[in-house]
C-alpha cells in the first residue's frame, strides 16, 4: 500500500501501480544475475570495466597455459574462458567470482581423458566436451537435489592436502617444459625418477627462457601489481625468443593459433564416445564437480564475506554447472572458479559480475584480431606460470594451523596428500570423499561424552577440562554431545556405564543433560531404556534435566512412554543438582546465578 496527501493534510491509503519489475523479479528467481544487469548501475561502469581488462590480462595467460596443461591447443583455454563467464553472470548468485580454466580442474581432465583417448586428437577433445558437459547436468541435479552442502562435506583439511598434492603433480608435471625434453610416464613418483634419470639431456637455451620467465614472475608483483605477471612474463619470453631466434636453436613455441570465435556444438563423435565411455565419463565427472564445486565455494564464500554480502550454495552449483554446459558447447573444457582472476576483479575494484563479462569481451577480442603474437609465445614460459599457479595451489600455512590447532587434522591433510601421490589426480578423488565419509562417521558416531561438575559461579563443566569443577558424592551428572541414534546408542551405554563403573559403591543418581541430545530414534530409546535398567539393578536412578516437555511429546507420539519409566525429570541441571543435594541432606545451595541467568555451562 502507498499514501497519498490530500490538500486537508490528511493521508490517503491508495493501490500501488503495477510494479514494472515484477517479472524481472521472477526471472531472478532462474537466473539471479539477469535483474543485476537490468538495474545496472552506470556509476559501476568504470570499476568493472577496469576489473574486466584486468581478468582478461589475466586469464589470457593462463587459459593457454591451462590448455597446455589438459593436453588442448592454447585456443581452447580461450574458448574456455569466453561462454563459461557469460553463463555464470546470468545464473551466478556472486557478484564477483570468475570462472574458467583451473589448474586443479585441468589436471583432473588430463588424468581422466588420457587413458581414454590413447592418442587420438579427435577423441580427446569430443571426451573433455562431453567431461564438461557430464560435469554440468550433474551440477544442476545437484542444484535441484538441494545438494550444495556438498560444499561443506570435503572439510578444509581434506581439501586442502587434496590441493597440494595436485600442486605438486602439476609442479612436476612441467620439468619437461622447462629441461626441453619430453617425459612420458604418469604419476608423481614415476615422472620424478623420469626426470632425475634425463636431467642429463637438458636443452640450455630451454632452460635459459624458463629462467627468465621465472625472474619476470618473481619480480613483476615487487614492481608493481597494476600488470599481470603471466602476462608480462609470456610477452617479454615470447619477444626473446622472436628477436633472437630461439625458435630455430630448438626452443619450442605455441606455434600458430588459429583466429576466430569457436564454433557452437558438440564434435561429431560425441555419441559415439559417450554411449562407448559412459560409466568412465560419468564418475570422472562427478568427481570433477565435486571437487571444481568446493574449491569455487571456497573462493566465492571468501569474497563475499569480504564484501558483506552472501551467496546461496544451491544456485552456485546450478551456476558452476550451466557454465560447464556453456564451455561444452563451445568447444571448451570443464572449468571452475578462478581464485586468482577473482583476486585480480577485487584488486582493480570491480563491483558486479559485469566485470566478468568485460572479461569475456575481452578475451574474445583477442581471439578475432590479436591470435599471431601467441605463436612466438614459448613453451618452457608456459611450464614456468603453471609451476607459479601450482605453487599459489600449495597451502603450506593452512598445515602450519592445523599442526598447531588439531594434529589429527593435520594428518587427515597429509594422508590427503598422499593419497594423489600414491593413486592419482582420479582415483584421489574417491579418495578424498571416502576420507571425508569416515572422518564424518567419526565425528557423528564418537562425539564427546563427558562427566559435569560445578564450578561455583560458572554452571557445570566437564571435569577434564575444568580442574575446579567439584561433584557431589553419589550424583553423576552426565552429558552426550550428539543425537542419540543407531550409529552411537551402544557408545552412548558403553560410556555412560564406564563413567557409573569409575563413580563406584554409592551412587544413587545418575543425571542425564537432555540439551544437547537433539535426536532420537529407535536404537537410542532402547539404549536410553536398557541404561536405565542396568542403572536400576545396581541401586542407581536414572534422572533426566531439560527437555522435560520435548522429550515427553516425543516419546508419547510415538507410543514410547511406557518404555522409558522416569520419575525424575527437571528442567535444569541446576535444579537436578540443587534436589540431590537436598534429598543427601546437604541443605547448604552453593552460591550463583540463578537457573534463569546462567543455564549450564558447556
């Protein structure tokens, strides 16, 4: 409703207009970037356009580099780097994530498609389109499974030593590029004794171009970060090597790339290849969206909370993968998001995801009018920015945290690490979900169950943590730190029938906090009700604190009331601890907050 003014003064209730954004709202509900673009602001213009030549500087490099890396000629990464971006403008939820090539998703196209191809060029290319494309219906099943939680189930750790250990794969899958020979083998172990054994056939001048691109990337960010390291690093390498004919001594160069915008569609043997390779293809792809989806998460997350703003996990996995679909279809590679190029937008200031689609322009400018100077662009400088990006890949501090924060957490990253070492980018994958499932296990399945004491003044706290915590002779007051179900109920018993085991001759009550005790099911009532039997034959009561009417509800719902028989219920454990008391004859209330001002402590 809107007011009107009357000339009385008097304010007049009348029926808004029909709002003319109306569908434009709807249409976001699909596509959240389409009503951004709509109500563009002008004075964002100059900040994204910036941000956008920016990303393309960019992602020029390092989309060619990438390429290289996936086993593509350097157009594709360009390819890959032009529809992708315009996809997730329309269908992105973040204002500045960049998609395209990543090195880790790369490297996963690689490890998958290879063995499939067996050398065949034509093969290759129609596997990865059809890689993109897998990647991308699977996404958008995600999406709509409401799936995106999936962001949260690779924990940081895991992520993290699955990352380093791609760093190091990638790392050292570019020793050729920079000797000047070829290494065949596969693996990190076996490419690491591949390039010991022919360090001896170093190609110098090779080696000399990969040092010089190695001094430009070094230097570059200490004079100035306005120009993109790759960038410079490809320019000033590809220069020597045109100017001093380096080409003719043996240095290899991009060669010639071809000019123009890919074409839209799936290679011709696509069909084919899928219903051949399907089951590979499909697992391939979805551990590729698992992974490209955490990792872009982790990015996308970071610089919105930088930003104040949020996104929304679900429609970013719809986003990732209709920007995989559009990267098929051009004749692209499965892509992810770019935490450097969305580093880059954010340095140059860009405010919106136009930024990307600046990028986007850019990038295919480059492919109508500037594709010669590429040819001159040597190899063994595209071996030297993909050792940069693997190198910004490893997270060597995040280990140094978790050493310091949990060792537990540090090994679950290490045997991470390893697991790519030992098995490969692919295989690392199902490694990684199946660390992931049996650290979620554990946690579920073992959560802490401690024994309460009072500390004057401060509630109830677990005696292993708090050495002035006091206990009343007699009184266990014990808390269970999860949901009580089938896959902890026998813990739950075990533990709480070790704690009445260490308490001895004289207990009387044994007091169960209810609070944290967010779920039951079958197993967990029956574990509640043989405890409490157990309990009854050694002379000891069984006493629940809190939840008193929840737990009531639920159990009469479910006709179980009769199961659990307890006499004694309280609201607190406060009020639990204060009638023991009572009841033992000891009349003196330890001072403190009242139950209302401090619930039990934690």
């Amino acid at each position: 409703m809107t007011f009107a003014t009357l000339d009385t003064g008097r304010r007049v209730r009348t029926m808004p207009p029909p709002h003319p954004s109306s569908f434009v709202d709807r249409l976001g509900r699909f596509a959240p970037g389409v009503p951004d673009l709509i109500r563009y602001r002008r004075a964002d213009l100059p900040h994204d356009l910036t941000a956008g030549l920016a990303v393309a500087a960019v992602a020029l490099p390092v989309g060619v580099a990438y390429a290289q890396l996936a086993g593509f000629d350097p157009v594709v990464g360009l390819y890959s780097s032009i529809l992708p971006l315009i996809a997730y403008a329309l269908f992105g939820t973040s204002r500045q994530l960049i998609v395209g090539p990543d090195a880790a998703t790369c490297a996963l196209i690689a490890a998958a498609v290879a063995p499939i191809a067996a050398g065949d060029a034509g093969a290759y290319v129609a596997l990865s389109a059809l890689l993109a494309l897998f990647a991308g219906l699977l996404c958008i099943a995600a999406s709509f499974l409401r799936l995106g939680a999936l962001a949260d189930f690779l924990s940081r750790p895991i992520l993290v030593g699955f990352l380093n250990g791609i760093a190091i794969s990638i790392a050292l899958g570019q020793a050729g590029k920079l000797f000047g020979f070829d290494v065949e083998d596969k693996g990190i172990v076996p490419v690491a004794i591949e390039v010991a054994t022919k360090i001896a056939q170093t190609h110098w001048p090779t080696l000399a171009v990969a040092a010089l691109a190695f001094v430009v990337l070094f230097l570059m960010p200490r004079f100035t970060r306005k120009l993109p390291a790759a960038l410079v690093a490809m320019v000033v390498a590809g220069a020597v090597v045109a100017a001093l004919g380096l080409g003719e001594a043996g240095v290899a160069t991009l060669g010639a790339v071809p000019p123009g915008l890919p074409s839209l569609g799936l290679p011709a043997s696509t069909l084919e290849l899928a219903v051949a390779h399907l089951d590979e293809l499909l697992a391939a792809a979805a551990g590729i969206a698992l992974i490209s989806f955490s990792s872009a998460m982790l990015t996308a997350r970071s610089f919105a909370a930088k930003n104040r703003y949020d996104v929304d996990v679900d429609r970013e996995f719809a986003a990732l993968g209709a920007a995989n679909i559009a990267s098929a279809f051009s004749q692209g590679f499965a892509i992810s998001g770019a935490d450097s190029r969305t580093a880059m937008s954010d340095a140059a200031g860009g405010r919106t995801r136009v930024a990307g689609l600046f990028a986007a322009a850019s990038v295919a400018l480059v492919l109508l009018f500037l594709t010669g100077p590429l040819q001159f662009v040597p190899v063994a400088a595209l071996g030297a920015v993909l050792i940069m990006a693997a190198l910004s890949l490893l997270d060597l501090g995040s280990l140094k945290r978790f050493w310091i924060m949990d060792k537990s957490e540090f090994l679950l990253s290490i045997v991470a690490t390893l697991g790519v070492v030992w098995v490969g980018a692919i295989q690392a994958i199902l490694f990684a979900v199946l660390l992931a499932l049996l650290r979620f296990i554990h946690l579920a399945a073992r959560p802490p169950a401690e024994v309460l004491g009072s500390v004057s003044g401060a509630g109830f706290h677990a005696l292993g943590r708090h050495a002035d915590a006091s206990t009343a002779p007699g009184l266990i007051l014990f808390r269970f730190n999860g949901p009580l179900v089938f896959f902890n109920a026998a813990y739950f018993k075990r533990e709480a029938l070790a704690a009445v085991d260490r308490e001895g001759a004289g207990l009387r009550w044994f007091v169960l906090d209810m609070i944290p005790l967010t779920q039951f099911d079958i197993s967990g009532v029956d574990a509640l009700a043989d405890l409490r039997a157990e309990l009854a034959d050694r002379g000891v009561e069984l006493v629940f604190a809190g939840r008193f009417t929840e737990i009531n509800e639920w159990l009469r719902a479910r006709g179980l009331l009769d199961r659990i028989k307890i006499t004694r219920r309280f609201s607190t454990l406060r009020q639990a601890h204060r009638a023991y008391l009572a009841m033992a004859g000891e009349h003196a209330v330890p001072t403190g907050p009242t139950d209302r001002e401090q619930p039990p402590g934690p």
